[in-house]
C-alpha cells in the first residue's frame, strides 16, 4: 500500500478496523521513516492514555536532530483538548516527526479525522473483507508476495480450513509458501491437506489460552502435540499474538462499558470477552508488553531468521507464562 515510499508524510491517518491491514499500513509508514533514518525512535501511544501537551513535547526538535516516529492508536479514544491539539500540529507538522494515526473509523473521534484531512494529511483507508470472494482474492495475494501461486481449489480449501481471521489466513499463506518446494512454482490442493493435517487435534488457541492462564506445562504438552500433529509454527505463533493483543485490548477498554456494549467496542463475541477478563487476572502491562515483545521475536524466527520454531515456541510459552506470575 505505502511500500517503496521513499520519505512518508509528516502525518498519516489510517482508517479501518481491519487489524492485519492496519498493522501493515503502520508498519510500512514506519518502515518507510526508519529507511531515511535507521536510529529513529518510535513512541507507541493508545488514545485513551494520551495527556494534553504528550504529542507537543514528542515532537519538539531534538537537540540531535534525530527523528522520531509517533504511533497513536486508537485515536477515537483521544480527549478533546489532545484531538485540538493534533489538528493544530497537523497543519504545521514538524520537519523530523512521523506521525501516524490509528482510527478503526465510525463516528466517535470524528472531529479528527475531519481536522486532519482539512490539514491535508496522507490517508489510507482499509477496507474490511467481508465477502468469501475477497478473502480468496486475499489469499492469492499473499501467496504471490512470497512469489507464487495457488491454484483456486487451494485457495478454497485453505479458506474452509483457517477460517475468515486474515492474521490466520496470512500466517497459514506465509508458511505454504515457507513449506513448497522452490521448483513448484504453483500450490496445490494436497499441499493444502498436507498443512493442515492435525490442526483438528490441538489447535494454536489452546497453547495460547494454556500459556495466558500461567500453565505452563499444559502449554508446553499442547505445543509438543500440535507441533507433532503437523500444525505450522507460524499458526501457532499468530495464536499467541492473538491472545495477548486480547488482553491488551479488553484491558484497555473503557472501565464503564458492560456486557453487550463492551463486547461490541471491542469487536469481539460475549463469550470471549468474558474468558478474556478472567485471565487478565495475573497480567500487568509490563508483563504483558515483555510477553508480547518475546512473541515478535519468535515470529521472526519461525519465519526463517532462527535455526529451531520449535526451540524458539518453547522459550516463547515459557517467557509468557514467566511474565504473568513475574507481575
């Protein structure tokens, strides 16, 4: 969407709620920032948390004139005075900030979304994929970024078989393409059948929910099972992101929501939100953040950059469990 940008906006504004696309379209206006100044530091804010005068003091001019790169998420969250305060900076944005801004769109915070466009800053807009033909659409995509193709009846089985999540679609692409031969330029329904032999076992969720919960030996049973059954590393590793990004996300909701109205700010079914608060219980932001920091580092190194997934999962179930009872 924004890659190969040579030097991105002072301000972008991405709108959508569809948390993969969102992510990418942030990580790309980063990415593009850190190319033209590899030392720049990036602030990672949430809209609620976000104090009067924080956004002017991040994007004074530093005494080393190093950049720095400003990620507000959820911006629906930002107070009035913060929103005033970031229409005003957006029409004058300084020289060495990036700042990006996260609204899943709708109505709440729309005055700055309307202030920041008025101030001409980048939009990306992303749009949620709710029709099965866009997902296929999606998957081919993906599949064809890691330099292949996927017949239409792959596609099709892989997408009765992962479901509509597109971190799970993405994950489960990034691996068929990980586990094809490089002289197999298209991949085939088998090849489908043969990922996904096992997954009904023991799914990643069950390691996550088993790590969240501080069991650890339940989570390291359940891994060595799904690893053995066949489920991919990098399903896994999407499972607990997943689950960690669900505490991050219920605890930072607005203390004054209940029940149905919690469950739809936050975009999730009753059920989960109600599994989702009881194991916040033991978890703490540092823990959750150190937790969270130890998942990024084994997608990384499931995806190529370490020797072991299994090694690296197993180190990874251990940090988590650690940083919830280390509160």
């Amino acid at each position: 969407m924004l890659h190969g940008m040579a030097d991105p906006a002072g301000v972008t504004l991405v709108v959508g709620d569809e948390e993969l696309l969102v992510d990418r379209a942030v990580g790309s206006v980063v990415t593009a920032a850190r190319e033209s100044d590899s030392a720049a530091e990036v602030h990672e804010l949430v809209g609620s948390k976000v104090e009067t005068g924080e956004l002017t003091r991040l994007t004074s001019p530093s005494l080393f004139g190093d950049k720095s790169i400003v990620v507000v998420r959820s911006a629906q969250d930002l107070a009035k005075e913060v929103i005033a305060e970031i229409v005003s900076y957006a029409a004058h944005p300084a020289d060495d900030v990036v700042l990006v801004l996260v609204h899943p769109g709708g109505v709440k915070g729309k005055a700055l979304v309307e202030g920041v466009k008025k101030a001409k800053a980048q939009v990306v807009t992303v749009s949620k994929l709710t029709k099965a033909g866009e997902r296929l659409d999606f998957i081919k995509t993906e599949v064809k970024r890691g330099g292949r193709a996927i017949a239409p009846a792959a596609a099709q089985a892989l997408l009765d078989a992962v479901g509509t999540d597109l971190r799970e679609l993405a994950a489960a692409c990034s691996q068929l393409v990980f586990d094809t031969p490089t002289d197999k330029k298209t991949i085939d329904e088998a090849a489908v059948a043969r990922y996904h032999r096992g997954r009904a076992e023991v799914s990643g969720f069950t390691v996550a929910d088993a790590a969240i919960e501080g069991r650890l030996r339940d989570a390291l049973e359940q891994l060595r099972w799904a690893l053995n059954t066949g489920v991919a590393p990098v399903l896994l590793v999407s499972a607990l992101a997943g689950g960690l990004r669900s505490l991050a996300k219920v605890g930072d909701a607005p203390r004054n929501l209940r029940g149905g109205q919690l469950a739809s700010h936050l975009g999730m079914p009753p059920w989960k939100v109600d599994r989702v608060k009881r194991q916040l219980g033991g978890w703490g932001p540092e823990g959750l953040s150190f937790a969270l920091q130890a998942v990024a580092a084994a997608d990384e190194q499931v995806k190529g950059g370490g020797a072991d997934p299994a090694y690296a999962l197993e180190h990874t179930v251990q940090v988590i469990v650690a940083s919830r009872t280390g509160r």
